[in-house]
C-alpha cells in the first residue's frame, strides 16, 4: 500500500513539503499520550520486552535507530519510537536558529534509491530543541526512550569561534541526551568538513566535553557519552588519524558515515543506497583502529535488515537510517528491528 502511495502521492510532491507533512503527523501522533501507547504496541511490542543492546551502560531496546536530519526540532521523538525506532537521533542542533539554504534543497535519486540534500542545518538553534527535549523528559515515559543529540555549527559562526559555538550547544543540550554526536562532516555548511582535521577537530571536542560534563556532572548528573560524526569521503588515513585523535581525548565512540559529495548529481549531499558499501567500510576500519571498546553507530545506505545486519557484523554497537524511510514506509523500522532481533 505503500508503494502505491509513494508512487501516487509523494513522489509527486516536493521532497521537503512532503516531508514536514509527515513530520507534522508523526509529531501530532506521537503527543497523544493514550493513542501513540496502542500504537506502538501494535506497532512494535518489542521495545517493551527485554531484549536489544547495551550501550553506555543502558539498554536501547532495539538495535536500528533514526539517523539525525529528520527530526531537528525533537518535536516528533515520541512519535518516532511508536513507529518501531529503537532510538532516535535528533538535529542537527545548531547554537543559534538559522534558516537553512535557500530553496530547493532536496531533492529525491529514485532510480538509486537515494536522497539528495542541501539544507544547511535548518533548525530552531539550541535553546528551542532543549525545552522540547525538557517536555519529553518530564514524562515516564519520555525518560525511557534513548535520544541522542547530534550538534553542528551556526554557519555565521567564524570557524575560529567554532568550538565556543558547539560548547554553547553541548552546555544547553547535554542534561537530556542520551549522548552528544559533533557533528563535523555535513556537506551543506561552508567549511564544516574542514573541522575534520585532527588540529581544527581537538579544541572542538575538547570545548564540547568541557561544557557536557558543566552541565552534567558538576551537577551530580551522569556524564554524557561524546562521540563525533565523520565523512565517507575522508581518506583512509585521515579517518585513521580521527580514530586516533577519539582515543586520544577519551571519547566515546564515533558515527559512520554522514552524506557523500562524491556524486556527479548536483548539489548536496547524497545519502541512501548508494553509501551503503563505503559505510560498512568505514565501520570495519574504525573497529580496527579504535578497538572493541568504544562504541560505533553504523548509518549509510541501509534498506534492509540484511544491510543493518552487515553494519553490526562489520562492528558497530548500533545501526541507524534515513532515507528508506522515505522509500520504504512508516513500518521499516519495525520491518528491521523485528529481523534483527528475531521477532
């Protein structure tokens, strides 16, 4: 049924208005309390059995999670888990609200199933996102649910002042998440990936974490796991040297990948299918490189539990997705997760 409205229906919309259209129902859904708990039993019983992964002493009660980019205001995180998400990462989150690029921005590479995008870190800055985070953790059962919290830079932010930028972000952020991604390896903001050098990348993580545990630990909460988000597009090398740089600074753990510019399709980045290959070979070289220790969220390309499968077989704790759910429904999360766990 899907595919037929997929075919009838979005694909003949705009990509991005078709996308807060479902955002918006998701979000609605999602805060009304009685209806999103007979959903999500329906829906996906298995979040609230016992199995899943334990990963920063918690457990997340389903492998395959959202991948940031969907939700950047953490308005429809409860409305993300009811549809069988294990755990949802929101953002990017930026320090100040900021449009975005100029429209259009997105655009849908069906014959490759894939998605290709510009949008700039649209977003309504930091503070926004931790008072919707602070109506989600007022709740039983918004405590429960496994939310990372992915942080990138204002754009009119000088790349000298980036790291009090991402700070000001962790500082305000931390106390909800579940763990921090710096976000270092989106395309769409000028000179963001230049951050990925080990010398632009220290000061940053080093500002982040200082302000995570200011506004955690100093207060007698939990730290909060850090872990920082690269490009399929770095050269084995670099990726070596940012491993190295993660264990260094005692991090967390580290995300792979973010969308590729290494496409002749336009502007953007380009995520979906065709990532899937790189990712896993992104995945496979950190867990060599950072041990069996930190943890490693796989994200590039999957559509099916078979991919999600080869990511954690390649060493990653966890999987996420995106753009299959475009393609493939409001039940792919569950479709995946039910494989993964054996359900």
């Amino acid at each position: 049924m899907y595919e037929q409205i997929f075919k009838h229906v979005f694909s003949k919309m705009d990509p991005e208005k078709a996308h807060h259209l479902v955002y918006t129902g998701v979000s609605v859904v999602g805060k009304t309390p009685v209806l999103s708990g007979v959903l999500e039993g329906a829906i996906a019983p298995y979040l609230q059995q016992g199995s899943g992964a334990q990963v920063f002493g918690r457990r997340v009660p389903a492998p395959f999670g959202l991948a940031g980019g969907f939700d950047k205001t953490a308005k429809a995180v409860r409305g993300l888990t009811m549809l069988g998400f294990g755990f949802v990462e929101i953002g990017t989150i930026t320090a100040q609200p900021q449009p975005g690029n100029e429209k259009p921005r997105m655009w849908r590479e069906i014959s490759m199933g894939g998605l290709r995008n510009r949008m700039g870190f649209n977003n309504e800055g930091a503070e926004a996102a931790a008072v919707e985070l602070g109506k989600l953790r007022s709740t039983a059962k918004g405590k429960s649910i496994f939310v990372g919290v992915n942080i990138g830079k204002t754009k009119v932010t000088p790349a000298e002042h980036a790291a009090a930028d991402y700070a000001f972000s962790a500082r305000l952020l931390a106390p909800y998440a579940d763990y921090l991604v710096v976000n270092v390896s989106s395309p769409n903001t000028p000179g963001l990936r230049d951050l990925q050098s080990v010398d632009a990348l220290r000061p940053i993580l080093t500002a982040v974490r200082a302000a995570a545990n200011e506004s955690t630990v100093d207060l007698g909460l939990r730290r909060v796991p850090l872990l920082v988000k690269i490009a399929p597009d770095l050269a084995n090398e670099d990726i070596e040297a940012v491993a190295a740089l993660s264990l260094e600074l005692g991090l967390d753990g580290m995300v792979a990948v973010n969308t590729t510019i290494n496409h002749d399709l336009g502007p953007g980045g380009l995520s979906g299918k065709p990532e899937l290959e790189r990712g896993i070979e992104v995945v496979t070289l950190l867990r060599e490189k950072l041990g069996k220790d930190p943890v490693i969220i796989g994200v590039g390309g999957i559509s099916t539990a078979t991919d999600a499968q080869r990511y954690l077989d390649a060493g990653a704790n966890l999987v996420q997705g995106y753009t299959g759910f475009i393609y493939d429904g409001p039940f792919w999360a569950r479709k995946i997760n039910r494989a993964l766990l054996g359900k």
